[in-house]
C-alpha cells in the first residue's frame, strides 16, 4: 500500500519528518513539530537527539505528550534537567543544532507571532506569547517551521514580532549580530519552502503531492515566489504514514484519560 | 526551619494581600491544592509570577485577584489559549491585570538571578523580538570585556512562592525529582517558601546529588497528597490530560467558570484532592 490515501496534515507532519537526521539534536516545540521529530526518531532517525523546554534531554516518548513537560518526556530521556540550565548552557549554549517550531501567525521571511493579535496593548486576541521562541529563533543552528497555511495564518505583515526569522528579509540577522542561520525550512500542509539564497523570502520549493501553484497562492497572503525547477514531495510511505499513524491512536488514548 | 501546617495555616501566615507571589511549576508539579487554598481566602492585589502561567493562575484571574501578571507563555499547554486570561486582557473581566511579559529563557535567568542574590539577570536574548520594545523591564548591557550588547532584566524575588514537591522527612528536608523546572530557584530567590508534599518519609533515601532544599530554606511544609493535580507528581500518579483539556470548556464562559469554581474550589477542601488522583496514582 505505498500509495495510501493520506490528508494534508499528514504530508506536512511526514515532510518535516524527513527534514530531520540522526545526528541533529533538536529543541522541540509542541504540535506538529512534535509529531514530527518523533516519526523521524521512529522511522529513519532512531539516534536523533530529542529537547523539550522542560528539560528533558534525548527523549524517546512512546506517545506524544500533550504539554513539553509532560512525565513520559522525563520517564524516557537520557538527562533531565533544570529549566535554567536547559537555557542557559544547553540552548543559549549554542548545542542545539535545530530548532523546529510551529507558528500562529508567519510572514514571508520566517518572522513568527504567537503572542497577539491586533495592537500588544489592547490586542482583539490574546494568544499564549512566545515561550522559548524569542531565543530558540536566535540561539539553535538553524530554524524548521511548520504551520497550516490559510490567509489568517502566512500574512504580508505579522502583528507582533515573537521571534525573529529574516526580519526585513537580506542580512537583517547579520546587522543584529546574530550569528545563527535562522529559518530554513518552511513545511506546510501544501508545500515545502527554502529561503532565497539572497532575499531570505521563503520560496516554494516543492508542492505536495495533488496540490498547484493556485493552492498555494489562495491560502497565502503574499505574493508567493516559486523555484524555477519546483519539485513535487514524495507521498508518504506505509511505513512513515503507519508510524504516525500509530504514535496519533496511541496519543489519543493516553489522553482521553481512558 | 520549616515549621508543619495545615495548608490553610501555611497559606494565611506567609501570604496577604498586595504580595508578589510565584506558584511555580513548570508542567510538573504546580501547586494547584496552595493556589486553590489561596482562592478560599480571597486574596486581592497579587502580582502572580510564573512563567507558564496555566490553569491556576487561569482561576485566580477569573476570580479578580491579580493586580499584575508576570509571565512568559500564558497558554493551557497542548490545548489552547486561556480564557479567563484572555477575558481579563481584552475585555477587562473581572479586572484588568497589568501585564510584565518575558521569554522563557529571561524567566529562567530572574529567577536564578533572585536566588543568586542578583539585582539582574543577563542573557543573550531578547534579539530583534518585539517583547523588548514592550516592556520597559528588558533592558540592555555591554559586557565589559567583549563589548557584546546583551539583554538585561531585573531578577524575580518573590514575597513568597510555593511550590509542590514529592516528599520531605520528619526534619523538613523537601526531595524534588523529575522535570525539576524552577523549583529549587523559586523557593531560593523568595522572602518565604511554602512547599506542599505528597508524604512525610523517615528518609528521603536518595543519592548524593539530588534536587533537596534543606528544612531551613523553606518557611512552612503541609502534606497535601495530590495536591498537583491535575498536574502531576512524578513517582505517584500521571498527569490529568483530560483535566486539562475539559478546562477549555469550562473556562470558555464565565458562568460556566464561576459555578466550577465554587463547587470544586470554593466548597472544596485540600483534602479532596486525594481523591483525584486516586485513578492516575501509580503501582511503586
């Protein structure tokens, strides 16, 4: 069965999945990009190196945790520890090759809102503010992001600057002083996207597989780039739609506090 | 020295009115049986410290407590935003609490600044985000040796803070164990400490570099088994997720809030915890 049938949220989480290797250690954000890290550590990344901000260090969750401090985290991990140290010698610290997160709000160049929506002060929507992010975004090698597309969520301007991706795109990063490559992949339910090599605006790489440039466009609020060369993204195997799969109905059990 | 006491004695004698307050807890361990004894006796003008601020500050909000927040994500963790915060925020219900926002990473810092008996907390933080531009508490620093520009904050040094533990011996020696979080610095960098635990062991029976705060660094223990959840107490019973998750429900309307709130917290006791977790305590 290598042609399952699959939905977009599956691609999007298997599509990041892949992203990931064995040898990164990667801090983790709640949501897809958890799902993700862990349907990389199940299928073709076993040694990857899993951090949720609640200090544990090499985790190997059997299901996936509602919240980053969730015990099974702590149950499997090869260290835990305290909350400080997780951001002063181990993020801060500069060992964190890859830091993969989710988005409320994202422009083209990889800035990232999830603290309001309308003015900070007197917002029409109080959303939960930045957690790690401020210097996940700064302080990791480099930035996955993931995030559904709709024109609510890939605007032209974002409302809040939670983390800095590009900023005004160019080498903003460089001006601050900020050594790190920020965002390099964008993963979403459509499409996956890179940085241009010179502008920082994320670009369409490879569409999913069914999906055109319209399906793109239309859940987009920019003008969206496209490569030259635009791939398609492999469909998912039996093998990574049955991992995921598997770790959702496990997840979901556990949860239900059944 | 830690003196033993009820929970509602250990509540009244080290908090009042006005107190900058940190019921800490990161996921593991919140304090929920201490905020919900702090919600009975009706304590007004609190600025409530905690970097993930979830469903007890959720409830001490709703309930018109807080003067002003501190915090660092105000979210229900895996579910979605919180309510009653939201409420007070945007509509000014029942209050509108002050808000001083930060990154985990500066929290993290102010804490262990305040229990290292800093003024502040310097970090490399805080670059190109827009909460630098908000609050005026994020400052910068040149160091003097590199010339580096480098984010600065004011250390966090509650009146008190309290935080859930898993056990203390007869001396008032308090073990943590598990996903530590800010515990240790919490109870560290405040005036007063009240520490609740599951159990009153002869011997802690733990190794040499264990996560112990000595009796005397905390002002007052009380023994309030599952008094966590539905957080959780790791080595005696799981984490609530659906607790978490039917709070959403809940705290979407404020009758609905307000009724939980007096049938589970206001005509509740300390003890009702315990059964709680009946289901969720684990075979040791």
């Amino acid at each position: 069965m290598t042609a399952a049938a699959f939905t977009p949220d599956e691609m999007m989480t298997i599509a990041a999945s892949r992203a990931l290797s064995s040898s990164d250690v990667c801090f983790v954000g709640i949501g897809a990009p958890s799902a993700a890290c862990n349907v990389a550590r199940l299928t073709h990344a076993p040694d990857i190196t899993l951090i949720y901000e609640s200090g544990t260090i090499g985790t190997a969750p059997d299901v996936l945790p509602l919240s980053i401090g969730d015990g099974e985290l702590c149950d499997t991990a090869v260290t835990t520890v305290s909350v400080p140290e997780m951001f002063r010698y181990w993020l801060q610290g500069g060992r964190i090759t890859i830091g993969f997160l989710g988005a409320a709000q994202l422009d083209r160049f990889g800035n990232i809102n999830t603290t309001v929506i309308g003015d900070y002060h007197n917002p029409s929507t109080r959303l939960p503010g930045g957690g790690g992010a401020p210097e996940i975004a700064t302080s990791c090698g480099e930035i996955y992001i993931t995030c559904k597309q709709s024109k609510r969520a890939l605007v032209e301007k974002i409302d809040f600057f939670t983390s800095f991706g590009h900023g005004e795109g160019g080498d903003h990063r460089e001006r601050l002083g900020i050594t790190t490559r920020g965002p390099t992949l964008l993963i979403t339910d459509l499409a996956i996207w890179k940085p241009d090599p010179v502008t920082k605006e994320f670009t369409v790489v490879s569409l999913h597989p069914g999906v055109t440039r319209e399906n793109v466009q239309e859940t987009c609020g920019w003008t969206v780039r496209f490569a030259d060369s635009l791939e398609e993204t492999p469909a998912p195997t039996a093998l990574e739609i049955g991992t995921l799969r598997d770790l959702k109905a496990r997840t979901a059990a556990a949860h239900s506090g059944k | 020295m830690a003196t033993f006491l009820s929970l509602a004695d250990a509540v009244r004698e080290n908090l009042h009115d006005g107190d900058v307050v940190a019921f800490e807890g990161f996921t593991h361990l919140i304090p929920h049986a201490a905020a919900h004894e702090a919600i009975r006796q009706g304590f007004r003008d609190l600025t409530l410290v905690r970097m993930t601020p979830d469903l007890v500050y959720d409830q001490m909000i709703g309930m018109g407590m807080a003067k002003k927040l501190i915090f660092s994500y105000a979210g229900n963790p895996g579910v979605g935003l919180l309510r009653r915060l939201r409420d007070a925020v945007e509509n000014g219900w029942p209050n509108s609490p002050e808000i001083e926002e930060h990154s985990h990473a500066a929290m993290a810092n102010a804490y262990e600044a305040g229990a290292a008996g800093l003024p502040l907390a310097v970090l490399r933080g805080y670059r190109g985000a827009g909460l630098a531009e908000v609050n005026p508490n994020i400052r910068s620093i040149i160091c003097p040796f590199t010339g580096e520009k480098l984010a600065a904050v004011p250390s966090i040094r509650p009146d008190v803070s309290f935080v859930h533990a898993q056990k203390a011996d007869r001396k008032g020696n308090v073990l943590v164990e598990g996903i530590i979080g800010i515990q240790k610095e919490a109870v560290l960098a405040a005036k007063r400490a009240v520490v609740t635990v599951e159990e009153i062991v002869d011997d802690l029976s733990t190794h040499t570099n264990a996560c112990v705060l000595p009796d005397w660094t905390i002002t007052a223990i009380a023994v309030v088994p599952g008094g966590a959840h539905p957080s959780y107490t790791h080595g005696y019973y799981d984490r609530d997720n659906a607790k978490y998750i039917e709070w959403d429900r809940i705290a979407a309307d404020r009758d609905s809030f307000t009724a939980w709130m007096k049938e589970n917290v206001l005509e509740a006791t300390p003890d009702d915890f315990n059964d709680r977790v009946a289901d969720l305590r684990r075979a040791r």
